[in-house]
C-alpha cells in the first residue's frame, strides 16, 4: 500500500464509521458497523439546494517562474532582445564572422527605459550575431514568422541587414532582408517564411556590406499567436489554460509581486506600452549557484495589458495582486515607511483607472492606446502577497481604505500569510476580527495526507466572516512527484472546498507553468519545452473540477459503515441550465468502492446521463512527454438510472456523474 494511503488510514482507524451529512460529522455506534465492505450510501437531496455555488470557485494562478513568461507563455523567440540583462548584457547571443567591433552601448539609447543596445561594425560581409532563444528557437516547417528590430546606421553604412533562420546543424530554414537604414532608430518588421523544422534552431542577423549599425529590440515571433495578437502569447500554452475554463485568472504572482527587495518588486507600470519601452527587472526567482547566477529576467513582455486581455480572450475575471510596500519576508524584507505608501496607493488607484476608466481619464488612456478603449470590467485586487504579522496590519488599512474610498465595487483579496496555520496565520486571524476584508487569501502546499484530513477545513468557518481565496494550493507528495495521489488528494479536498462555497469563492492551484530543466518550483501544473506541453493530472482534476461546477449546491448524505477510512469524498450541485445533477465522488483509495446512490426530490430521472473520470493503474501514474495522456480526463457513459441506483467508483479515481430529467 502507498506510504501517505497508509499513514492516513492509521489516523482515521481510530475513527468509528463516518456519516457526513454536508459537512457535518456523525459517529454511528460501533455496532452498526459489518466486518464486510457494505456499499457507501449516497443521498442527494435534489430539491434542497443549500447555497449558490461560487461562479468564481476555480481559477489559475500565473507568476513568472520556472520560465512561464519569457520562453514560456510569452510567443517571444529571442531572448534577451533588447541587451538589457545585467550580469551580461551578450547572454544568448554569440558573434557570427568577425565583427570589428562588437559592443553595448547606451549613447543616445532608443529611450530612457531601454538604454542598451548593440553596436555592430564589420568590414567583412556576413559578419554579425546570432541569438539561441531559450535553449534554442524552436521553428516549424512552412510556417510565418515576424521578425523585428529597431535599427540606426553609421554614416558609413549603405547596405543591408540579412537575416536567417539556421537548424543546429547549420541549414537554411528561412530567411530575408532588412533595407533602408538611416542614422536615426527606426522599427522594420519582415515576414519569414520557413522551408524546415528545428528544435534548437538560431536566428542570424549580419550586415551584408562593411560598416556599422546599432540594433536593439531584435525579436522574432510566430505569425500566429493565441488569438494572433500582436506580442502575443503561445497559442498551446494559452489554450491549455483556457482548456481549464477558468474563471479567474490571478497574476502576476506569487513572491515575484514582493520582490526580494523593494527595488525588484513587480511594478505595473513598467509592463504597459510599446515593449520597447517597458523596463526590465531581473526575475527574483533566479538562482545562483557557487556564485554564477544564470540570468532570469523579466522582459514584461506580457505585462499587465497582455495579462487583461488574455482574461478577456478565456473569459475569465482579472485578479491582479500588488505589492504593499513590503518585499518578500523570507528574503530581504524591506519596508516602506509608512507616510511613504503614498506611491505604492497610487499605483493600486491608478490600475483600476488603467482596467477601468474611461478612455479620457490618464490611464484609462493608456489603455486606449494600446488597443483597448473598452474597460476590461476588473472587480478583484490583491494587497500583498504572503505578507505576515504588525507591518502588514499597519500598511494595508490604507491601501484597503483608499481603494474603497474611490471604488466602492472593488473586492480587495488580503493575505493570510505563507501558511494555513501556525503563529502568523493564527495572528492574521485575530487582525480580521478588527480590520474589514473581502476575501482572505490562504495558501497550503502540503503531502496529499494534509489535503484528505483538511476535507472539512471549511466546515466550521464563520459564514458572516470573509469570504476565503484558496490562492495557492498542491499536493506534494513523497520526492515532490506530480502524481496520481497528489491530484487526488487534491480533489478529495476540492469536494471541501465546492461544498463549503458559500464562505470559499475562489480556489487556484499554484503554480502553473513549468519549464522542463528550468524551474525553480518542483510541483507545477503544467510542464513545457519549447514545442511541446502536457499537463499533470493535477491539471486534468482542475479541468475536471472547473468544467462540471453546477450553480447551487445539494446536500448529500454519505453513510458509510465500513471499518477504517473514509472511502469516498463528495460533492454535489445542480447545474440549473442543463437540468442536471452534477455527482463529484473521489475515491483515493486502492480498492473499488460501491456505492448505493439515491436521489430524492427529482421527478423524474432520465436513465442514460454521461460522466468523466480521471483515473489510472498506480497512484504513483504521472504524465511525461512519452506519454502525455496517460492520467486524463474519460469520457462514461451511463444507464440504468433511476431514483436508487448502485455505482461501482473505480479504485484511485475522481468521477463526475451528470445525471438528468
Ligand atoms: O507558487 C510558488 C510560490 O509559493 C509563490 O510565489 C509564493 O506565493 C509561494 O510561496
């Protein structure tokens, strides 16, 4: 048996048998209990709804790291365009020929924001730079590319710039030119169309005649982005997010929003406009390793514009989360005096307008500029991330009464710190019954044994308090495995959190994008390469979770007299629309359990009804790009149904049931 299923049957076999009435635990004597495996009795109550379920329950949780914005989500193929990574300005690019001369330099930049650039003069032909991408520029055969680069000549130079798109093994894929170069900085773009597929190609630009250029902004993208968008996302990744449906889309983290100090904390205003213009930072979640750190940086290539739009695109509800004037406390933990805020408010105020305000008002205007005139409807921010203790309890009553002052409507989400117990969650607490909050933000990575006794976490909250934002959660199970337990632990714990949707509004698993090789973070939703992506089974539970959430919530009554553990975990909600009943069972364990469903309260019930269901062989099953799809979402097909029917739920499985008129 799996160590986490033992250990979490040792605990529960000092329970007597359960019978959980939504929520409510209730010990039979233990003489009602048979030394055999009696079917899990199920009743739903049909004609009993008990609360709307949260329309916003399941969302996603975006923040740059293991590279899920440049050389993840963001289409951008060049790395380091723009010449402006710190520890070396040069990485990922290499000199091609012998350039004369070949350096960065900041006299008269392309703007204040982006001062580097590089300085190319040649007196031999074919002399110029190569960039490798993010371990390579993966190019598909017969397909567009747009390449793009600001451009100023020497006096000297009359020629032109080349460039080409080169396999690993040095052949041809694509290729075309750049003309007309005058001594001031000025953007061509050039379609190229490619003849060959690489992995790991290299994109080439040389001058074809002696004389000197600058370069800067030098970027190629694939023609066709999610939703072909300019400076657009990658069209798989992207769809594998809206694949989820989620209803929420919470960005731009996560740590990256605290930064390790002030300095390099997330601000939103250096991610809007041209790219050109946006300035960079280096990403917090670098790593240095024997004192080399290899670069990690923050282009803001997809900024907070990019991230707005995608909402809309998967129509999902925005939630951006900001700093508080407080760096990460884990690391630097530096802090805005607070007669200082004055800036960081206003950048919450200003966002609000940037989302929402009329295209006359500064802000909005900026919105306008970029595309967009329309509002994008924001409703949702967050004040700090992770934050803990007195200097957050003293900084954020000023943000939140600033925002509320001005914008009434806005529902401002507030951290519960780092953890979902101990000191500084159990002081956050305390602080909530003084401080007026919308939305509690609390956060667990725990093993999957945590998620399966935390079920009834929510049971018990006050109804009349804050409502709770489960903004990051993952099962980590045994060597940090993105396994077949992890995801159903994690859905025996969605079950908690669907039927205690009344107090829990919103939910994410966190994090959600890993590239393989690069990341920092070692549970992730989603890994990539630069090609290819598949998703964990964490991530087909999401879809399973997200796609069936009915509207209102039924009370069920599970009943089950078998010795030791809990062996189903349930939820189930109406979907009023389709006139169906959505039935979420998640059996975690190794053994198929029976189940005797009954519904009362329905006239009338239409035999056939369809299902999914996530399952595999192994609790230890994962997905891999050998095998992408082994842990996914089946279709069921059901029949026989009828008031009182018999369900056998598949050892290590969550299944939904849709059962209609
Ligand atoms: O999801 C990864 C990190 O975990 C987030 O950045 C942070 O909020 C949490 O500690």
């Amino acid at each position: 048996m799996n160590a986490p299923i033992a250990a979490f049957n040792s605990v529960m076999i000092k329970r007597l048998a359960l019978s959980v009435v939504t929520g409510l635990i209730l010990a039979l004597p233990f003489c009602a209990l048979s030394a055999t495996n009696p079917p899990v009795t199920l009743k739903v109550f049909a004609n009993k709804p008990t609360h709307p379920v949260s329309p916003l329950l399941n969302g996603v949780f975006f923040e740059d790291i293991n590279f899920a914005a440049d050389g993840g989500l963001y289409a951008e193929l060049v790395q380091n365009r723009s010449f402006e990574f710190g520890p070396d300005a040069f990485y990922a690019w290499e000199k091609v020929g012998e350039p004369a001369i070949f350096s960065i330099e900041n006299d008269r930049p392309l703007n204040s924001n982006n001062t580097n650039f590089l300085r190319l003069r040649t007196t031999q032909p074919a002399s110029g730079v190569a960039n490798n991408g993010f371990q390579g520029i993966a190019i598909e055969n017969n397909s567009d590319y747009v390449f793009s680069v600001y451009a100023r000549a020497g006096k000297v130079f009359y020629g032109k710039l080349t460039v080409k798109l080169v396999s690993s093994g040095g052949k041809l894929l694509g290729h075309g030119t750049i003309s007309g170069l005058t001594q001031n900085w000025k953007k061509f773009t050039k379609v190229i169309h490619t003849s060959g597929a690489d992995e790991k190609a290299k994109l080439i630009v040389t001058l074809n005649n002696p004389g000197y250029v600058d370069l800067d902004m030098i970027s190629l993208f694939p023609k066709h982005t999610f939703r072909d968008h300019p400076n657009g996302l990658r069209p798989d990744l992207a769809q594998m997010v809206a694949n989820i449906r989620p209803s929420f889309v919470r960005f731009p983290g996560g740590c990256i929003v605290e930064g390790k100090n002030l300095e390099n904390r997330y601000q939103w205003k250096d991610t809007i406009g041209d790219v050109s213009v946006r300035r960079q930072n280096w990403n917090r979640w670098q790593r240095s390793v024997n004192g080399v750190t290899t670069p990690y940086f923050q282009s803001y290539g997809v900024g907070f514009f990019e991230f707005f739009q995608f909402c809309e695109d998967i129509n999902a509800e925005p939630l951006p989360v900001l700093n508080c004037g407080m760096s990460c406390q884990y690391q630097d933990a530096e802090l805005v005096p607070e007669n200082q805020l004055a800036p960081y408010i206003q950048d919450a105020l200003d966002l609000i307008d940037f989302a929402n305000g009329p295209v006359t008002n500064t802000w909005g205007a900026k919105r306008a500029a970029m595309g967009h005139p329309a509002p994008f409807h924001l409703k949702f921010i967050g004040i700090g991330n992770e934050q803990w203790g007195e200097e957050y309890f003293k900084r954020y009553p000023l943000f939140h009464n600033a925002i509320k002052a001005k914008y009434p409507y806005i529902q401002i989400v507030t951290s519960a710190g780092p953890s979902p117990d101990g000191k500084w969650f159990d002081m956050a607490q305390e602080w909530f019954k003084k401080q007026t909050v919308d939305l509690v933000d609390e956060h667990y990575y725990k093993p999957p044994l945590w998620f399966m006794e935390n079920v009834n976490r929510y049971d018990n909250y006050d109804r009349k308090g804050p409502k709770i934002f489960a903004g990051e959660y993952a099962a980590h199970s045994a060597y940090n495995r993105n396994n077949l337990e992890a995801a159903l632990a994690e859905a025996a714990f969605m079950t908690g959190l669907e039927r205690n949707s009344d107090v829990v509004s919103m939910s994410s698993y966190a994090p959600l994008f890993a590239k393989i090789g690069l990341n920092q973070w070692p549970v992730n939703l989603i890994w990539f390469n630069n090609s290819v992506a598949y998703g964990t089974p964490s991530y087909y539970v999401q879809m399973l979770f997200s796609r069936n959430r009915g509207d209102v919530l039924l009370p069920t009554e599970t009943v089950d007299n078998r010795l030791p553990v809990q062996r189903l975990f349930v939820t189930t909600s109406r979907d009023s629309k389709a006139g169906q009943i959505i039935l979420k069972v998640v059996n975690p364990g190794e053994q198929t359990a029976e189940a005797e469903i009954t519904i009362e309260g329905m006239s009338k019930i239409n035999p056939s009804g369809t299902g999914e269901i996530v399952t595999g062989l192994d609790l230890q099953d994962e997905n891999s790009w050998v095998a992408p799809g082994h842990v996914m979402i089946k279709s069921i097909e059901l029949s026989g149904l009828k008031p009182t029917f018999n369900y056998t739920f598949s050892p290590r499985s969550a299944t939904v049931l849709r059962i209609g008129q």
